[in-house]
C-alpha cells in the first residue's frame, strides 16, 4: 500500500511538471525574440488612435526621406558673462562693513543695497561740515555788529563829529566780512556734496554716518569679497555684478576649421539642462590668440537670456552652419518630441497604430532635423500633430500607473 502511494505521487509530479518543460522553453525563446526586437527598434510602446481621431487632432503622417542638409561645424563651449555687462562695486571710501545683505548667485535690483558701511571718512567730513556750520554762525554775528557800527559812524561823519575816514574804515570791514560769510558758505556746499556721494542727506545728524553700497543694475552677484566688521580701503573691490540678460557661448574651435567661422555668423546651441531646445546665437568676436595645447580658438556668440536659463559656466553644444551641403535623413522639426529627456518619433505601424521610437538627432535646419539613429528611410512618422500622440502616450502611462 505504502509502495503504491509513492507511484501515484511519483505520477502526479511527472504529469504537472511536464507541460512547463515543453512549453517554457518556447515561451522564453519568444519573449527574449520580442524583446531584442523591440530593443533593436528602439520602442518604448505603442499608442492607439483612431482614425477619426487623429483628423480631428490634425495628425499627418509623412515618410523619413534623405534631403540636402546644411553641414554643420560642431564645437563646445560654456555660458560665460558679457565683459561689459560686468559691474565691479568697489567703496568711494575707505570704512568698516557693518552689514554685507547679498551672497553669492543672488539676484538683485537696480540700486539695491548690498552692504552697509560705516564710513570713517564721511564722519570726518561731518565733524568739518558742523564746525563750518558754527564758523559761519560767528561770522554772521559780527557782520550784524559792523552794521551796526557802520550806521554809527555815516550818521556822526555826516553831522561832523567824527572823521569821514572811520566811516569808510567801517564800511570796508564790513565788506570783508560778508566776503567771509560768502566763502564760508561755499565751503559748507562742497561739505555737503561729497556728503551727499555717499548717500547722507543730514550732515548735522550726531549718528555714524552709514553708506549703503548699491547695485548699479539689475543682475546677480557673480562674485562676494565682503564680510561683516571687515575694514576695507576706497578702491577695494567688495561686490562683482553681471547682468545676464545678454551672454557669451564661447566655444573653442579647432585652428583647421576658423576658416569656416566668421563674425556676424548665425550660431544653433545646445544645452544638456534643456534636451530638445535650441538657443540661437551670433558670432560676437573670434578670438586672435591660439591656444598652443589644444590648438583652438576662442569663439564668442551673444545670446538673448531671458529669464537667465543659462546659468555661467554649463556646458554647451554648438553648431555652426557651413557653405557644404550633405545628404541626410531627416524629419519635421515637429515631428521630434522629448519623452523622458529623449528625442522620440511615431512611426505608423498600422492605420490606427503608431510605435515609440526614440532617436538620435543631429543638425537641424530649414524646419528640419536629421536623424543618425533609430528610423530608416521611408518608414511613415507622424510629421504634424506629434505633440497631440505624445499627449495620448502620457494619459494612457499615467492611467496604467492608476491602475
């Protein structure tokens, strides 16, 4: 009995074991085959829209062909600051910080604070501007009492009893004297202008004179030599300010290929921080200097920064366009979308079937860009309205992450 109850389980094994050994080979061969494929075509998915739908939606589907692209010079660069867009603040007087309100990368206003200073020159200026004050307070004084004396002396010269010449000894010192008050009054003004330079507008104030080191324009703080309690000399740089709405991209060009660049040229950049995006740049300046280690040149183009995207110092692809022509595959610039930082295209696989396929990209121009990798010639791609699949692509991954 024993003996007969290991056989029917010995059976039952076998039986249940079997069909995974004949079929689970087959199942793995076939998915490992659809997944190289799919990997080999570089598909993420696929999306389904109806016919109808994609008229509705303004999709146009047109084939990859081969066109006449521009050849394009390619270099990199970085993001640097325009020289003349530089600001570099430096004290009119030598003081002690007080305060120091800015850091380094902050973004400041047009005449914005950046550091109060206690400033020992204008407290000197101060003290002379309040003995002045009190000098020319005496010298009115005595002017009032030579008035006097002057009036005394007209009255007894006319009447006879005093000598004509006291009186016009008199007038003469009381000539001298609103001479006096009238260069004392000049020297007060002179006090209070360079008062004034430095930002104080009560020169009689009996507090330490402050003055607040200000932005000239509106940029960021690109540099910071200033701390608090430091005591700094007129002259001494404390604040660098860069105004970022105009920038550099200043490639390097290798010495063989200069004679394809010239000043005035139309530059296409390219920045990792923002796949898919181009920024268009002129050719600004090219340099006169080549470097002996890498034998290339500096190339400057001026870019519009609104919004200061292009932060100083990221790396950037540029692209300059050349007399040469060259054969290429190429799409709609529309027809590129970024899914997940990676240029991607929809192919049509059936009337209401589009795959994923991501790409690789190269020069772009005339509407058009070319692709390296990723499609071949006359496969169907949607060309307009590849915004509207992407859409699609989306709600239907974020419904499956719902679910």
């Amino acid at each position: 009995m024993k003996s007969l109850s290991i056989i029917i389980f010995a059976l039952v094994i076998v039986s249940c074991s079997k069909p995974k050994t004949a079929s689970g080979p087959e199942e793995k061969s076939e998915a490992t085959k659809s997944a190289q494929e799919q990997h080999e075509k570089g598909e993420a998915g696929a999306v389904e829209i109806t016919p109808e739908a994609q008229q509705r939606s303004g999709i146009v589907v047109s084939t990859a062909t081969a066109t006449p692209m521009t050849q394009q010079l390619q270099a990199t660069g970085t993001v640097q600051a325009i020289d003349s867009s530089i600001a570099h603040i430096r004290p009119l007087t030598r003081g002690r910080l007080q305060d120091v309100l800015v850091k380094l990368g902050d973004r400041v206003m047009a005449n914005q604070a950046l550091a109060q200073l206690d400033n020992i020159e204008a407290g000197e200026i101060m003290t002379q501007y309040n003995t002045a004050q009190a000098e020319l307070q005496r010298l009115k004084i005595q002017l009032a009492a030579q008035q006097r004396q002057v009036e005394r002396n007209r009255r007894l010269a006319e009447i006879g009893a005093s000598p004509q010449k006291d009186y016009e000894f008199s007038l003469a010192e009381q000539q001298a004297q609103q001479e006096s008050i009238r260069a004392q009054e000049n020297t007060i003004a002179g006090l209070t202008a360079r008062l004034r330079r430095f930002g104080i507008t009560d020169p009689a104030s009996r507090e330490a004179p402050m003055t607040a080191i200000r932005a000239p324009f509106a940029g960021v703080i690109i540099r910071v030599a200033a701390a608090p309690g430091d005591v700094v000399e007129a002259g001494s740089e404390l604040f660098s300010v860069a105004d970022l709405s105009m920038v550099y991209v200043q490639a390097q060009v290798y010495e063989k290929d200069l004679g394809q660049v010239h000043t005035g040229q139309t530059a296409s950049i390219s920045i990792d921080s923002y796949p898919g995006e181009r920024f268009t740049g002129q050719v600004a300046s090219i340099s006169d200097l080549i470097d002996p280690q890498t034998r290339t040149a500096a190339v400057r183009c001026q870019v519009a920064n609104p919004g200061a995207r292009l932060k100083l110092d990221m790396l950037a692809s540029v692209q300059f366009p050349t007399a040469m022509k060259r054969s290429a595959l190429s799409v709609p610039e529309e027809a590129v979308q970024d899914i997940e930082g990676k240029p991607t295209v929809f192919v049509r696989t059936s009337p209401s079937q589009f795959s994923v396929r991501q790409v690789e990209t190269g020069s772009s121009g005339n509407g058009r860009i070319e692709i390296l990798r990723g499609l071949k010639e006359g496969e169907p791609v949607v060309s307009k309205g590849a915004f509207a699949v992407k859409s699609v692509l989306l709600g239907k991954e974020l419904k499956e992450e719902k679910e």
